[in-house]
C-alpha cells in the first residue's frame, strides 16, 4: 500500500513536471543547438539552402573590426552604468532607508520610471535631449548646440544617464532591502564608542551590505550587457557606429546584411563573454564578502 | 557652530535627494506639458504651462494609435500567458521540491543555466521555428513564446519557496487520502500566493513592457501590443511632437496605475527576483 502510493506520487510528479519541461525544451534546448548548427554555416536568414562553412564564421567575427567596437562600446556603457546606478542606487537608499511617509513618497518617485517600456524612456529623453535642454539653456542664456545623442564624443554619455534614469530605482530597492537586514543596535553600540556617520557607514554599512553589492552589480552588468531596446529606439548604433552595442550589431548582422549564421556566431561568443562577466564577478565579490 | 553642524547634516541629505527627484521627474514633466499644448504654445514657451488644459491631443492620439485595439492586444497577450506560466510552473516547482530523485535534480540545474542564456542566441532559431509553424504574426505563437521564456525564471523562484514550506499539512491530507494533485491544488497551491504575486508581477512588467519580441513576431498591424504600436506611431508622426507625448501619457497610464496598486508586490517582487536570481 505504501510503496503503491509512493509511486503513484512520484508519477504524479512526473506529470507535473513535463509541461514545464516540454515548454523549456521547446524555446531553449533546441533552439541553441540549432543555433550552434547555424553558426557553422552560412546561411542568410531567407533561402531555404545553406552551405556548411566550418569555423569560419567565427574567425571571421574575430577580424571583423566592427565587432570589437561593439564590444567596446557595450563595455564602456557596462562600466557607467555599473558604477553610477551602484552610487546612486546606495546613496538614495541611505537617503530614503528610514519608512516614513515623506521617504515612500520619494522612493514611489525614484521606481517610477523603471515600469515605463524602455520604447516610451528612449522616444521622450530624445526630446529632452533634442529640446528640453536647449529650452533650458536658453532660459539660462546658454549657447547649446544639437542634441547629446547624434555627437559622437556624447552620445555614449547620453545613452548610460537614460539607462541611470531607468533602473537606478530597482538597485534603490534592492539596497534599502539589504539595509534593512542590518540590526540597528550595532549602529547603537558604534555610536556609543564615538563612530560618526561616515565612520559607521564605511566600518559597518558597507561590509554588511557585502551580499546586496554582489547581487546589484551581477544584476546590473548583465542588463547593460544586453542592452537593445534603448539603443534600438534612440540612436540604432549611430552616429557611425559610436553607440553600436552586441545586441544591435548582432540584429544589423542578422536581419540587415541577411547574415544569419554570421550573426549565430556572435550570439555564441556574447554568450561566452557573458558567462565569463558573470563568473569574474562572483569569485571577485564574494572573495570579498568572505574577506569582510 | 555645534548648532549650525547638526543643521547642516539634516539639510543636506533633503536637498540631494529633493535635487535627484527633480531630475528624475523632469521628463515627466515635459511629457505631461506637452501633450497638453499645441504646437504654438510650445514653440512660444516650451517650459510654460498651457492657458487651457485642452484634451484634443489625447482624443487625437487615441484616434490614431487605435489605442483600445493595442491595449486589447497587450491584455490579451499578458493574461494568457501568466496563467499557463504560473499554472505549469507551479507544478514543477512543487515536483522539484518535493521529490528527492536525482532526474529532478538536473532537470532544475538545467532551468537554472537556462537563465544565462540571451535572447539572442535562441532568437534566430525560434524566429525559424516560429515561421515554419504559422507563429509569426500570430496572437497564440508570441503567447507560446512568452510561456516558454516565462519558464525557468518562475520555476526557479517556485522551487525555492516550496521548500521553505513544513512537509505536515500534505502529509496530514495524504493520511486523509488525499492524491497527490488534489494535495497540490488545495492545500499547496493557496500556500505559494506571495511568491505567486511576485511572479505575477515581474511577469507582468516583463510582457507588458517587452519591445524585442513583438518586434520579431507581431508586424500585423490588428495584433501589435503597446509598445510596438507606439514604435510605428512614433516613426510616423515625429515631427508632431504634442500629438506624439499625448499618445506616450495614453500607452502610460495603465502601466502606472498598476504600479501605483502593486507598488509592495512589485518591491518585494524585484527583491525576491534579484535575491534569488
């Protein structure tokens, strides 16, 4: 009777688990194995026939110039982004920590442009950059010249401050959790030995917050790594190339130039790179916590 | 000087953050001036506010985007696929947990390295897969899409919190004779509602808001969701730019009042999300 039960229940579990199953096999499985198949050839996206061509697509990708400069450029708006969105996102967290009315207001203002499409983000601070700012200047009796977004030297500039203003609410939010797990009474005993604000914050805050910094940057990183829609809506990788991003390039690559298994192999190697970001970052952060 | 110290450290930290906030809602503010000026008033003062609150802009812009069409269509496409997610997830999470066999194991590892995995390595291949299946340009193949990639996410997050729940209650209905699915629906299921909620609500945001695939696989003009058909307006109507911000507050407004509604789930939601992923 017991044992019938048993593997009644484990069937049963089986069958729960199959949709599930079924549906991930379906969008994930097959699809990057046949992905990998594609980056082996090189097909363009259209024509039923296709030859296989061996590595070459990668070691193509390896000299295609265009390529390193999207990975620079996704690495310079990784590395702005990751700061800035961190020093931010910790600084208004300190600012709005203690649940007042006042403070949820605030933070209520903060999140708000975070459930916005980035579609909607990137057609309005497009204005703002093409209109809203000259308005300003002018009131101010500034000289302003065009838009930050078609100069070359500021268009990198102007794409990481619309990413600042749409995420730096979720990492608010997720430090102000991390705060909140700090007992208050070693900020109590730290007082009484003469520890002022800023002493507090660096010898206690900081080190405790250890496990929201490593979850914030992974969590971050990876999102501006994979920036598209921003990019896509505001510059589409201009002006000449300054703001091509992986994600852009690899869908100019692939529906633009008709490069599809071109363009499969790039998604293999952005794949390999973000692996490896994800894995750097973990042994970095949490050597640190564990030092801490 | 010990007086004018203290009163400085109180200050400073209101007017950082009274300075971020107006930045933050700058843009905002422009939108909302916009779209209640005409050309005129803009070109006349850009930061000035209109004489007359007129809605001509919105009644325009909701003529022009077929808004109620787009709202259908993003309705239809979210609510559909968050009940299959949450209801075949759900179960997979509970047999994941409960289970002790090691196939389940794997099977969970395997929805774990499946979250590192970008869009654009399975885009090409299932854009394939999607045409040779009659999916593009399809309501049920972007729904299929979003259940798909709704999978390991939700699975993850569920497997989590069923393990957090004591074992007693369905043992106690197993002795009642209780099967296993009945177990599941009416005493587990109800238990796992706040982590429910949180998968409502990311997901939510997540389909509301994606721009990616709709792009992919929705061109028919009577199927585009939100953010697509703001995309094409846009394109068309640039140089109109107090009809255009009139059309951006419409595709707004629903998003934003379920934030205003959900603003605890969806915290706690992000929390739980970034905690866990």
């Amino acid at each position: 009777m017991g044992t019938s039960k048993k593997s009644s229940r484990q069937r049963w579990f089986f069958i729960f688990i199959l949709p599930s199953l079924f549906l991930f096999t379906i969008s994930i499985i097959i699809p990057v194995i046949q992905g990998f198949i594609l980056t082996l050839t090189n097909w363009d996206g259209i024509q039923k026939s296709y030859d296989f061509v061996g590595f070459k697509n990668y070691i193509t990708l390896f000299q295609d110039e265009l390529f390193y400069n999207a990975l620079i450029n996704t690495l310079k708006f990784t590395l702005g982004v990751a700061i800035f969105q961190n020093v931010f996102g910790l600084l208004l967290a300190v600012l709005l920590n203690k649940s007042s009315r006042v403070n949820n207001f605030f933070r209520t203002i903060f999140f708000m442009p975070a459930v916005l499409s980035v579609v909607l983000a990137g057609f309005i601070w497009t204005y703002v950059y093409s209109d809203g700012i000259p308005a300003l200047y002018d009131m101010l009796n500034l000289k302003f010249t065009s838009s930050p977004l078609g100069n070359p030297d500021m268009a990198m500039i102007a794409l990481i401050i619309i990413q600042l203003w749409l995420c730096t609410g979720t990492t608010m939010v997720i430090y102000i959790a991390g705060l909140q797990s700090i007992p208050e009474d070693i900020y109590e005993s730290a007082k009484v030995d003469g520890a002022n604000h800023l002493q507090s914050f660096f010898k206690i805050t900081l080190p405790m917050l250890g496990p929201a910094i490593t979850i914030n940057f992974v969590l971050v990183v990876k999102q501006a790594m994979m920036v598209f829609d921003l990019v896509f809506v505001t510059t589409s990788g201009g002006p000449g190339h300054c703001t091509d991003v992986l994600s852009t390039y690899l869908w100019e690559t692939t529906f633009t130039n008709n490069q599809a298994g071109y363009g499969s192999s790039m998604s293999f190697i952005f794949l390999l790179i973000l692996i490896i970001m994800a894995m750097l970052q973990l042994k970095f952060f949490r050597k640190r916590e564990v030092e801490m | 000087m010990e007086g004018k110290r203290i009163h400085l450290s109180k200050i400073l930290p209101c007017i950082i953050t009274i300075i971020l906030a107006i930045v933050t809602i700058w843009p905002f503010y422009i939108t909302v001036l916009m779209a209640f000026k005409t050309p005129r008033e803009t070109f006349q003062s850009f930061y000035g506010l209109p004489k007359v609150f007129r809605l001509d802009n919105f009644i325009n812009a909701w003529k022009i985007t077929n808004f109620s069409l787009a709202f259908k269509n993003s309705f239809i496409v979210t609510m559909v696929s968050l009940v299959f997610i949450v209801l075949a997830t759900s179960m997979a999470g509970y047999a994941i947990a409960r289970s002790n066999k090691k196939f389940y194991n794997f099977i969970y590892v395997l929805f774990v390295s499946g979250m590192m995995v970008p869009f654009q390595v399975i885009m090409i291949p299932l854009y394939k897969m999607g045409r040779k299946f009659g999916l593009v340009n399809n309501r049920w193949g972007i729904i299929l899409i979003y259940i798909c990639l709704g999978v390991h996410l939700a699975v993850f997050l569920y497997t989590g919190f069923v393990k957090g729940i004591p074992k007693e209650l369905e043992e106690a209905a197993t002795i009642d004779g209780a099967s296993t699915p009945q177990i599941f629906f009416k005493v587990v299921f109800p238990l796992l509602k706040p982590i429910t909620m949180t998968i409502l609500v990311l997901d939510t945001m997540w389909i509301w808001n994606d721009f990616f695939l709709p792009l992919l696989f929705l061109q028919d003009t009577k199927i585009r969701t939100l953010p697509l058909t703001q995309f094409y307006f846009y394109g068309k109507y640039n140089t109109q730019m107090n009809l255009a911000f009139a059309a951006f507050i419409l595709a707004m407004i629903p998003i934003l009042i379920f934030y205003f509604a959900m603003q605890k789930y969806i915290v706690k939601g992000i929390v739980a999300g970034a905690v866990k992923g």
